[in-house]
C-alpha cells in the first residue's frame, strides 16, 4: 500500500490498519462519505489531487490503492 495513503488512512483517519486488506470495503474499513471528502482534502495537501468524482469510483482499499499509484504513475 502507498506510505502516504497508509499514513493518512491510519492517522487523521483513524482507520484502523488491521482493516486495510486489498479486499476490504471502503465502508467497511469505516471510510463513509464524509471520510472519503476529508481523504480527498488530505490527499491534495499531499499532491495528490485525484478528486472526489475518482474518490467515488472505487469502493475497496485495494482499488483506492491502485488509483493512488495510477495517479503517481502517470504523473
């Protein structure tokens, strides 16, 4: 998993890391709607400006994993 996105989910986020497994819902790693918007604030203090649209398309950890690094990739 992506440091930056691991550091983020586990501290402002609280999430915690037992729950962020590839396979793991979103939901279910207790990441609802409001935690997604304040993930997408998060993320773009980081440089990561992926957007609450892109933010929305995915609903495992593993699947916000992969477009965090498809974001770095195609940088």
């Amino acid at each position: 998993m992506n440091q930056t996105l691991k550091t983020i989910l586990t501290g402002p986020l609280q999430v915690d890391e037992e729950l962020l497994r590839p396979e793991a819902s979103l939901e279910g790693a207790g990441l609802d709607s409001l935690a997604m918007a304040e993930l997408d604030l998060l993320l773009t203090e980081q440089g990561f400006a992926l957007g609450e649209d892109r933010l929305a398309s995915v609903t495992t950890v593993g699947a916000l994993d992969r477009l965090v690094d498809e974001h770095l990739a195609g940088r």
